[in-house]
C-alpha cells in the first residue's frame, strides 16, 4: 500500500474588482461588443470593497479565518451577515487586496511587461514588504521593483500607441500590461496579464506554504501547477511551465517543475501525479499549486447585477499542497484507491459519481459510511444560484447520497442526514479549477490531525468538452486519512538501522 | 442554450422538420423552460442562431412519462435511476410540458 503524507497547505485570495471590472470575460466581452451598455454601466453598484470581501463568511472559511465547521453552523444569506471586523489573513493564507497584487504581479514580470506608475508603485510596494510570507528572493526584488516604474505620460503612451492594457487604481490608471510580440495573439497584453496574474497568485500560495510547512524555500524540490491558463507563444500555445516560473520568483532554487492541465479535474490528477512520484521516490518536497483565473471574475456578474445583489466574484483563487514520504506524522493520500472517470465509464452522472466516489470505496472494502465528508466542486451557492447554476455542492452530495441509496448502502429515507452529515457546503469562489474538491484538504487534514475526523473524500470534475476536442467530461479522486501505523509510516529507514547497528557495535566494544 | 447547441438543432431541425424531437436533460427548471423555448419558440435571449425562429420543435424532458416509456429500463436502471432520486422530476417534466403546449407542432397525441 503506497500513501504519502500532506505535510501543509495553503489558500490565498486576490481581492481585484477593478481588474474583474476590466477584464472579467464577462464585462470585457460586453464592453467589446457592445460599449458601455446598461449592464457595464450597472456593475460598478455591485462591486463589493475588500473590507466586505474580507469579512464575507465564504471568503474568510477559504483562508482559514473562519472553522469550516463554524461556517457550517453561520448565519445565511452570508452576503447579510458579514463578519464584525474584515480579517487579512487566516491560517492558511490572506486576501491580498489589489494594489499589493498588482504589485507582486510587476514583482513576477521578467520582460519588462507591467509599468506603475511611480506614486502608485511606492505606496503599494511599501504595503507589500510588510506581508510576513515574503521569501528573501521575494523581498530583493520588490527591493528592484524600480525598473517597472515609470512616469505617468509614458504609461498612457504605451496604452494609446501600443495596444498595452491598462493597470486601474481608484479608477484612474496605475499602470499598464505591454504586449509581448506584434502580431503574436498568444502574447498579446490580455493574456499575458491573465498569466502574470495567475503566476503572481501561484508565488503568493507557495510563500504561504512555505511558511505554514515549517521548510525553506530550498527545501522544495518539485512544483506542479494546475491552474486553466496557458503560457506559451504562437507556435507552442499552451506550452507552459508556470510551475518553474513560480518556484523560481518564489527563490525554490532547488526545484524543477511541470504544469498538469485538465479544467477543473486538473487539481485532483495533479495532486495525484504529485502523490505518485513522491510514493516512488522521485520527490522529496512537492507542491502541487495553481493561482487564479482573471477571466472568470465578474463571470456571472451579469446576473448578479440583473437581481442587484453584490457582484461576488472579485477574487482570484490561489492555492498550494505540499506532498512528502508518508514520516508517520501527517494525515496521507491513500494511492491504492484513486478515483478515476475512465473513457469507456460513460458521461452519465450516474456513471461519474459511480467511478469517482462508489469504486474507490469498493475497492478498498469501505463503505460510504467509512467517509465522513465528501467534498466535491465546492462553488460558493451566493455565486452561482442566482445565475441559474444551482447549488453546484449540494447537488454533489445528493448524488452521492442517492448513488448510497442504490447500492444499498443506506435507506432512502436516510438520504437527508447523509447530505447534511457529509456534504461540504461551498465556500470557494467560481474560479474553474479551485473549487474543484482541493479548498477542503486543509479541513480535512486539520480535523484529522485533531482526530475529529476519519476520512475525507476530495472530488474534482472537468468540463472538457468546453475545449472542443471531445464530448467527455473528466474526474477524479482520492481519499485522504490518517496515517497508519506498520504500512510505509511504520517502516524503518536504512539510516536508523544504521544507528541501531552503531549503537550495538559501540556497546560491544571492550571498555 | 449555448449558439453551438442552437446551430446543432437548427441544421437538424433543417433536415427533419418537425419529426425532430429535442429530449431536455437540465436539472433545472427554469433552464429547462429557456432550453424548451429556444427550440420551439425560438431564442428569446436573442443571441443566437435560433432568435427569432420559432422552429415548433416537439420538446420533452428526459423525466416525462411519454419519455421514460420509451427507455429500456435496464439502460434507465444504469444512466438515470440516481437523478431521479435527486431531482424533482415532475416539477421539470411540467416545466418543459407547458412550453410544449404552448409552442410545438407535430406533438403526438
């Protein structure tokens, strides 16, 4: 039986309503299309502050500033009862308000893309030094952040001569994304902010994991990135890496990495990919992370505005999982029990949730009862209900429940205390492949630590189909519990027999 | 209804006329209305190739009995059997029924 232990994890927001204003597909395509219509014109009413953001029940649960299982037992609608004070930081991370994000992403650029302009740069600047995550590498180059700034009169040249897009302070501009090639679409300025963006927030994830895991930087010998951006140029879209990028802003100096691609299911086959080299021996230290999605902010603000209700997707999504041999000491992934939604599986729900959560069990002997929660897609219901989209979580762990029904695990008319005893309510903002499962494995792994909880369940679904290559969708799964006594974490390492026949010699010795 | 899936039942529709029936599987029936219209009605987001083309289309969802009738219970047993658990399967069967009504021709009897 191979396992391998999760030794931290960390999870960050990047509170950006002006860069969502600007630059969400959604208002972006509008505002293409059509100019400033009625919708772009009612948006600014539903943006929310970062004070607001920062004392919203999901937003603080997703940090860690809030118990999941406070949240649970929190007054609904959240959006009516926020916190008393707004709170920047939890035990897993902070929401970063936006001058300081974009800062850190000028911080990320190497070629020269982001200009601030400089009053801009040196208020935001001085308020990023003092986060108390920043690596020394982090720090030096805020420390050279001086190549990035320029006069105001130059930005807007750069914008109004040269198709950069504009960086937004208050309103007014703070900077600019330049364009990286002339005739190039896969460098053009829109994606690369959406990619310095998503780079920026995986840096954020990793400086708060490094921190939370108690290593160094140079202790991390792998980085998987598993966001739904793709870096690349016109002749290898999509070709990648993010991963070593953000190992190395982040001063990982002994790290390589990969980016694993697959919409929302990347998470869970990536952590497992993770999981897998390290129970092989290939990594010692690997952090599996992804930042966050710029087009997706203000996704389904259409609606949002259409009910006056706040527009709720203004954060970018961050988060970072960090894998180690299974020492004994923390909660594991268990890899002989892998869920997988196989080509031939079929693309009924039935078929999904069969392959993803009812075969991982049987495998294993285990029942649905052995699995105290099961977190599947955990999109905050604030988001997507009123734009039609259900309750993504709730639906989840009725299908569960209803797949336990059928194959007799519990009665039907139990199906109720099932869903409430071990559904997941969400808490993740609409940000594609974050919510996919992976915002609960601190939860789960803090509850399993204090023994409160046995085993936990993540489940992730990806929407293929939407890249026009197959009808399927993809899944995944694993399960994550505690570590046993006798398996890998029992075993005795070649080190420690070495002591032990030292020791031995050494007391044979004659005195 | 996204202007790929409209194009998709306008070309069908185009080559089988009203023989062609649209089976809904939404899970929601507010968007089993919408899906329902566009396709007998037309688009009434007016965004895509089905705006303003009342096509007359016979629409069911999958969870109507003249449907479920029609299924081979073992495959129903294997692909549908959970989501009936799950939703309300009379609330989307009636929701698609009353835009049927409404709209469609060649509805048999």
């Amino acid at each position: 039986m191979s396992s391998v232990g999760i030794k931290g994890y960390s999870y960050c927001l990047n509170h950006v309503p002006e860069l969502a204003l600007h630059y969400g597909s959604t208002p972006f395509g509008e505002r293409e299309a059509k100019g400033e219509s009625d919708f772009l014109h009612g948006l600014p009413a539903a943006v929310q502050t970062w004070d607001k953001a920062a004392s919203y029940a999901p937003n603080l649960t997703y940090i860690g500033a809030m118990d999941y299982f406070d949240f649970e037992a929190a007054e609904t609608p959240w959006t009516e009862n926020h916190l008393p004070e707004p709170k920047r930081f939890g035990k897993y991370g902070e929401i970063m308000p936006e001058p300081e994000f974009i800062c850190l992403m000028a911080v990320c650029d190497v070629f020269d893309l982001i200009w601030l302009e400089k009053s801009f740069a040196e208020e935001a600047a001085a308020k990023l030094l003092k986060d108390p995550v920043l690596t020394e590498a982090i720090i030096a180059r805020i420390n050279g952040l001086h190549s990035h700034v320029h006069e105001i009169s130059e930005i807007e040249a750069e914008i109004s001569g040269k198709k950069a897009r504009p960086l937004y302070h208050n309103g007014a501009v703070a900077g600019c994304v330049r364009s990286g090639h002339e005739v190039d679409d896969c460098l053009f300025p829109y994606v690369l902010l959406e990619n310095l963006a998503c780079k920026a927030g995986g840096v954020l994830a990793l400086m708060h994991l490094i921190k939370n895991s108690g290593i160094a930087p140079a202790d991390v010998d792998f980085v998987i990135e598993c966001s739904e951006e793709g870096a690349g140029d016109m002749n290898q879209r999509a070709g990648g890496n993010f991963a070593k990028a953000i190992a190395e802003t982040a001063g990982c100096v002994n790290a390589s990495g990969c980016d694993i691609r697959g919409f929302c299911a990347g998470p869970v086959n990536a952590i497992v990919a993770g999981a897998a080299q390290v129970a092989a021996g290939v990594r010692k230290n690997c952090a599996v992370l992804a930042g966050g999605a710029v087009p997706k902010l203000y996704m389904n603000s259409r609606d949002h505005v259409k009910k006056s209700l706040p527009a709720l997707e203004d954060c970018l999504g961050n988060f970072a999982v960090l894998l180690a041999p299974d020492d004994g000491t923390n909660p594991v992934i268990r890899l002989d029990s892998v869920g997988k939604h196989s080509v031939g599986a079929g693309a009924a729900p039935q078929a999904i949730m069969s392959a993803l959560v009812y075969e991982p069990l049987a495998e294993r002997g285990l029942s649905f009862a052995d699995v105290d929660k099961f977190a599947a897609e955990l999109q905050n219901p604030e988001i997507t209900l009123p734009a039609g989209a259900g309750d993504v979580p709730a639906a989840n762990i009725k299908m569960t429940a209803a797949l336990a029904v059928m194959k007799k695990a519990i009665e039907k008319s139990g199906m109720d205390d099932f869903i409430k005893k071990r559904g997941v309510i969400g808490f993740a903002p609409t940000q594609g492949h974050i919510p996919s499962g992976v915002p609960f494995i601190g939860t789960a792994c803090d509850a399993i630590r204090a023994g409160k909880m046995h085993r936990a369940m993540i489940i992730g679904k990806g929407s293929l189909f939407l890249a026009r290559l197959t009808n399927l969708a993809d899944g995944g799964s694993f399960m994550i519990e505690p570590p046993e006594h006798g398996g890998a974490a029992g075993a005795v390492t070649k080190d420690e027999i070495r002591a032990v026949i030292l020791d031995i010699l050494s007391e044979a010795q004659p005195q | 209804m996204d202007l790929q899936n409209q194009q998709r039942i306008k070309d069908a529709a185009d080559k089988f006329g009203t023989d062609c029936v649209v089976v809904l599987g939404s899970s929601d029936a507010e968007g089993a209305e919408i899906y329902a219209e566009t396709v007998s009605n037309g688009d009434p987001t007016f965004a895509g190739p089905l705006a303003g083309v009342p096509l007359g289309l016979p629409v069911y969802h999958v969870f109507d009995p003249v449907i479920r009738a029609e299924c081979d219970p073992k495959a129903w047993e294997e692909q549908i059997s959970m989501m009936e658990m799950v939703l309300d399967t009379e609330k989307l069967a009636a929701a698609v029924k009353g835009i049927r009504d409404q709209y469609s021709k060649n509805v048999p009897a």
